[in-house]
C-alpha cells in the first residue's frame, strides 16, 4: 500500500455501518403501515410521493428540499434520469404541489440544485411561493472539463410562504479574518475584535458562501451517499429559517443531514428517504448526534471561514 494511501486509511474518519448497526437501528425506520398524526423525530423509509397525502396538513415550519439534480446518478440503485428542462420543471412542480398543503402560512423553503436544475427551480418556486434569494456555494471539489467550465458552485434558492416569516440573521453571521484593520480616530478597531487567535470580524452572511467544504473522508459527518450536504450549509438554513422547537421537513433525506443538524440545533424533524441504508445511515448519525452536538465550522455562535479549524479548536 502507497503511504498516502496508509495516511488516508488512518485518518479516514468516515461513517460505515456494521450488520450489528444495520440490525439495531433498522425497528427504528417508520414505515407507511406506522404513520401517525403526532409524527416528529423520525425517519421514514418510502417514496416521498407515496406517503405524502398521509402526512398531515400545515405542520411544517421550515421544508429543505434536496432533490436529485437534473443528472443522471445512482442513489444506491435507485436510479434518476437526466431529461429535458421541460420535463424535470414537471417533475419538480408535481413535487411541490404535494408538499405544498404540508407547510404553515409562515414557513420558509429552501431548494437546493445546480446551475441547470436552477432553471427550472426558479420557474416551479415562483408558481407557488415568494421567492426571496438565490445562495450560490462554492463547490470546491469537481471534475475539470475539456470543453467546458468547471462546474464549482451550486444554488440553494430561499423562499417564504407569505411575507410573515422567520429570519433570525444574528444566529448565521459570519467570522472573517481582517485584512485591512482600519481603527477610528481614537485608535480603537471599527468593526472588528482582536483576540488572542487574531483579528476577526462578525459580519451579516450573504447570498454567497465561500466557506463550505463538502464532506470528505478526514470529516466524520462524511458517509458513503454520493450528494451529501455538508452539516454547516444545512445548519445556516436552519437558524436563521426556523426557531428551536419548530418542525423541520425533508422529504428527499439523504443521509440525514437535515434531521441530524435539526436535532443538534434543537429542532423537530421528519424525514423520507426511499434507500434503506440511507435511512439506516441516518439513524445512525442520530444516535452520535446525541454524544456530540459539534457541527464543523460552527462554534463560538458564528461561521468560521474554511481552513479555521486548528483556531476553532483552540476557542474550545
Ligand atoms: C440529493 S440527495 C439528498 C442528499 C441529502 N441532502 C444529504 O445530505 O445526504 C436526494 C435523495 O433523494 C432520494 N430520493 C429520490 N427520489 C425519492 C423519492 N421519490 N422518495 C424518497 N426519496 C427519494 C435519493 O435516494 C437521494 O438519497
């Protein structure tokens, strides 16, 4: 074996399941026969479009939406097919029209896509809701392209119910390293603190995150889903969209990463996913969430930019 291979194997702090987690956490999954009206804090295994119309009416606070993207990819033997903007605009909307009824007057959404699945996002969203921003991250890792752009950014698209809503900007700001420290007059720092760590600003988050990394094998929110969303991205969605105690719902759950950040922040979630070992996953994640609360990049109450860990931990 290479030693960089060795090194990764050392340092490879992904999450895998044993057929003794799959066995345990496996009674934990709902399934369609075991819905009932109270239903919070579960994971659901089953298509999200089959379920849906036993969910009840106006309980959601705050709904991400993670699709497939308009991509052909394998989830776990489910396959999704890329087709035509037309057809996935279609799809999206028979999806929204569903999860429509589940959500309160003063909820928000979030619906998250690439550059290509924006198009229709954005034609869907504005049917039914209030479209209030587009965040664009950048997307680190990516293959290049021969004969195209590299593609390195990807949207999240913030929407409202009606114009009562929540948004609570203090949770999400965001801690920045100064590099032109200008100090009033009197020589005290405008706008920024200095601490023994260095110089930091706290600043109002924009429409464009720089900071998010995706999970990968060194970080142990990482598991074996191809489209895992980082905890930190989830997490911004989640505080400045929802208040501790709200419910929040993903009927497109993946690994689990908006019930696992929901429960580290306080929240109630539901989720649905149609693959079995994404829901096991899931419960698992659950299960650590409970030992550690930690979501990477959030602490101190603010997002640290990327490559701030070795400072982070030093604040701990
Ligand atoms: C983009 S991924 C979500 C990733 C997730 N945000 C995470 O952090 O792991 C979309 C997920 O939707 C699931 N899915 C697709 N169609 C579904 C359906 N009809 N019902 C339930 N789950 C579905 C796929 O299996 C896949 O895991």
């Amino acid at each position: 074996m290479s030693t960089a291979k060795q090194r990764k194997g050392n340092q490879n702090r992904s999450l895998d399941l044993t057929e003794c987690d799959r066995d345990r956490l496996r009674t934990r999954l709902k399934s369609i026969n075991l819905l009932t009206p109270d239903l919070r804090d579960e994971t659901i295994q089953a298509d999200c479009f089959a379920i849906v119309s036993l969910l009840p009416e106006r309980f959601v606070d705050l709904l991400i939406l993670d699709p497939p993207y308009n991509l052909t990819k394998n989830f776990n033997g489910f396959k999704f097919e890329r087709r035509t903007v037309e057809s996935y605009t279609e799809w999206l909307n028979a999806a929204i029209v569903e999860f429509k009824p589940l959500l309160k007057p003063t909820a928000s959404i979030y619906i998250c896509g690439d550059w290509l699945s924006s198009a229709s996002i954005f034609t869907v969203a504005s049917t039914h809701f209030i479209v209030r921003n587009r965040i664009t991250w950048e997307r680190e890792k990516g293959r290049g392209a021969k004969t195209n752009w590299k593609n390195s950014s990807e949207d999240i698209w913030f929407c409202t119910v009606s114009n009562e809503y929540t948004f609570n900007v203090e949770a999400v700001k965001q801690r920045r390293r100064v590099i032109a420290p200008y100090r009033t007059q009197d020589g005290t720092p405008k706008d920024w603190q200095v601490t023994e760590q260095g110089k930091f600003r706290d600043t109002h988050p924009s429409n464009f995150w720089s900071d998010i990394t995706i999970p990968f094998w060194s970080m142990p929110e990482n598991t074996a889903h191809p489209t895992q969303k980082s905890e930190k991205s989830i997490a911004k969605l989640i505080l400045a969209s929802s208040n501790p105690g709200d419910l929040v719902f993903d009927p497109f759950l993946g690994s689990g990463t908006t019930s696992v950040v929901a429960k580290k922040l306080g929240r109630h979630y539901l989720g649905i996913e149609q693959n079995e070992e994404y829901c096991l996953l899931t419960e698992r994640r659950l299960e650590l969430a409970e030992t550690d609360p930690k979501i990477q990049g959030f602490s101190d109450g603010v997002f640290w930019e990327r490559n701030t860990l070795a400072i982070q931990q030093k604040l701990q």
